[in-house]
C-alpha cells in the first residue's frame, strides 16, 4: 500500500507541477484543497453524458481565449490549454469521449475539515439571464436606470491592486495619477457620478435592477417587442451582501421556501425596507446594451464566450483557469443522477474557493426557479490539460 501511494503521489505531483501547482508534503495542494488524481472514464456517468455538448462549449470557449483577462496565478497551463483548443478542431462529436479522456487528467478536489478529514463534496448553485421589460428611453412605467460603465472605472484582474487601497477591493476609481474606492452603491444611487455615466435603458423598479445586477446580464423586451440583452460590463469592487440572507436574519421570510419570486414580491410589498436593505448590498453592476445573436445562448461570461445553459461554470477565477473542464458528481437540473461535465466560463464575488460552483441554469422565468432551487452539496472533478512534449502529442503523466 506505501508503494502504490508514493506512484499515486509521484503520478500527480509530475502532473501538477506542470500545471504549476504547489506539491508539499508529498500532497498536491491547489487553493487549500487536495488532488486525488482519478481515471474519468471510470467516473459513474460519464459514458452516459451528452459529452458533446460538452465538447461545444468547450470549443466556444476557445474561441474566445485570446480576449480573456490574465489569471497570473490559477492551476492549468494555458500552453496545455491552447493545446488542447487545437485538438478539439478536427474531433467528431461521437468522438467527445476520446477527445477528453485523452487530452486531460482528472483529479477529484478534496478539501480538510478541521480535524484533517477529506470532505468529498463542495457546493454548487445556479444562476441565469432574467427577462424583464423595459424601454430605451425614461417613460412612465420605467423610471429607473440601468447605467453605462463609468469612464473613470478602472478593474483589476486576480492578483492585482492599487497602490494604497484595500487589496480586497476588485476595481477603483481614477482620480488624476491616483485612485480612491469606487462609490458604493448607495452613494451612485443617490447621484455621486454625476455625468461620469449614462443610462443606458430604463426598467420598470429599483427590484427589477438589482435581479439584474445579481444575475450579472439579463433580456430585455422593449415596447415594440423587440429584445435586447443588458451585458455586464463592469462592476464598483465593492463586497457582495446577500439581500436573501439579510432578509433572513432580519425574520422577515423563512430561509426554506425563499424563491426569487418570493423575496421579489415581498421588497415591492415593503419599498422603505427594500430601499434599505438593497442599499447594505454595496455591490453595483453597470452594463452595455447587445443584440442578442443566438438566443439558444446565454450572455458572454467572464471567460467572454457566450454561456450554456447547464454547461457553464463560474468558478473561483483566482484559483482556476477559464476553459478548464469540470465533472460534477450528483444530480443537476434536467440530467441524470451521476453527474455531467461542465466547462469553466465565468466567476462571480461569492463564489470563492475550489469546490465552490455556479452553474449557468439558462434564461426566463423557469430557469430562475431551477437556479434558485439549486444549492446543493456535489463532488468536484477538475480536468487538467496534458502536457504537450516535443513530439505534438499529449504526455503521459509520471
């Protein structure tokens, strides 16, 4: 038994060195979790898969690869990466099997409690692209903005900060050479930008605003019927505050049951509570009006390919790279029992750490039920690139 845990060591460790993982204490580490390497196509279901809709997604991801921001310090070569891209050009969709098992490494995360056991499982959400009304410009009925980047907005990507802020804050404001904090939310709705923004088109509530702003993009039905797409194109850094827990702390609903239809209708059924508590939230979102060029499709994520229903991930984008596959190991909306394979396209400020998952459910009234039902505890495999040698060809681990 020693000598087949010092070849498993020895296997992964050549793997996730490549990979440019840290390896320890004769254990493969990654943002506080363990690697155990795994064979995927012994994973239960993943013959069953539809993997080629799993191979699309990873193609439209590739697609878009030379647009993603930099992620300086999460796991998966992007030489490896691209490598892997290439592959996939000439591959059949009855050949998706193949093409996975053989340009990737497995590895099943696990993370230490406290007492140093293995916890399998980590936690998966949803989320989706809400369908609202609205008009492009302010008309009665639609009263409230939805704003355009600030020109004075400047993100960072993972790893970076400004001389003299909080590390913790995700973007700044430019004044001059320096920067300072961006406003928060309170303050931009009480109208600290001035003409720093524009409105880009107007919803109907402040409620209506902030789904969108969680949700991160959304479809809008204008009044000639036309549809449009409000896209994410920024955001102030601030924290994330869950207005569904503090509804919950406060006594105001239960925590089971509480649907987004449900805490919706009780913040237009209480406005001066609503105002208050969508104000602790000092997240803010600004976006950019799109087409909507397939409507199969949902809004680009981070990852700037646009997303597939039950097939994009947000993922911690410190810790993991865009266009990493991943086998999630449980029941899912509309799948079977034993999992499915899912490819990594965005992020999002509460999804923090590397068994932590939002999987992009779809679009429309039904999808944002499915993702609200969905909080549950799943296993997380991560699929690594194979280094690709001299000869063009995928390397063997060691």
């Amino acid at each position: 038994m020693a000598r087949l845990a010092r070849y498993r060591f020895a296997f992964a460790a050549a793997v996730c060195a490549q990979a440019g993982l840290a390896v320890a204490d004769d254990t493969v580490k990654v943002g506080g979790a363990l690697l155990e390497p795994v064979r995927l196509g012994s994973l239960p279901g993943f013959h069953n898969d539809d993997l080629r809709a799993a191979l699309d997604t990873f193609r439209r991801g590739c697609a878009t690869r030379q647009a993603v921001p930099a992620q300086p310090d999460a796991a998966g070569d992007t030489d490896d990466l691209e490598a892997a891209c290439a592959a996939s050009n000439g591959i059949t969709f009855e050949k998706a099997s193949d093409f996975f098992e053989q340009n990737f490494n497995a590895y099943r995360i696990l993370r230490p409690d406290r007492s140093g056991n293995e916890i399998r499982r980590g936690f998966l959400t949803g989320y989706f692209e809400p369908e609202l009304i609205g008009s492009l410009v302010e008309a009665p009925g639609f009263t409230t903005p939805a704003l355009a980047r600030p020109d004075d907005l400047v993100s960072f990507e993972p790893g970076q900060s400004a001389p003299g802020l909080d590390p913790e804050l995700r973007a700044a404001r430019r004044i001059g050479e320096g920067f300072v904090p961006f406003p928060t939310r309170a303050e931009i709705e009480d109208g600290v930008l001035g003409n720093g923004t524009r409105p880009v088109l107007w919803l109907r509530d402040a409620v209506d605003l902030f789904v969108l702003q969680v949700q991160g993009s959304g479809r809008v039905r204008l009044p000639d019927g036309r549809i449009v797409r409000l896209t994410y194109d920024g955001k102030n850094g601030r924290p994330y505050t869950s207005i569904g827990k503090l509804i919950v702390q406060e006594g105001h609903l239960p925590l089971e049951g509480l649907t987004l239809p449900r805490w919706t209708g009780w913040l237009r059924a209480h406005p001066q509570e609503a105002r208050r508590l969508m104000r602790a939230n000092a997240s803010y979102v600004f976006f950019r009006l799109e087409d909507i060029a397939d409507p199969r499709l949902g809004p680009p994520g981070a990852a700037k390919a646009p997303l597939t229903p039950g097939r994009s991930l947000a993922v911690d984008g410190g810790i993991w790279r865009y266009g990493l596959p991943f086998w999630l190991e449980g029941r899912l909306p509309g799948g079977t029992a034993d999992g499915r394979m899912v490819i990594a396209q965005d992020t999002g400020s509460a999804i923090i750490g590397p068994a932590r998952g939002d999987l992009f459910v779809g679009t429309g009234e039904a999808a944002g039920i499915a993702a609200g039902n969905l909080r549950d505890a799943v296993g997380f495999v991560v699929l690594l690139p194979k280094h690709i040698g001299k000869t063009g060809t995928a390397d063997a681990a060691r």
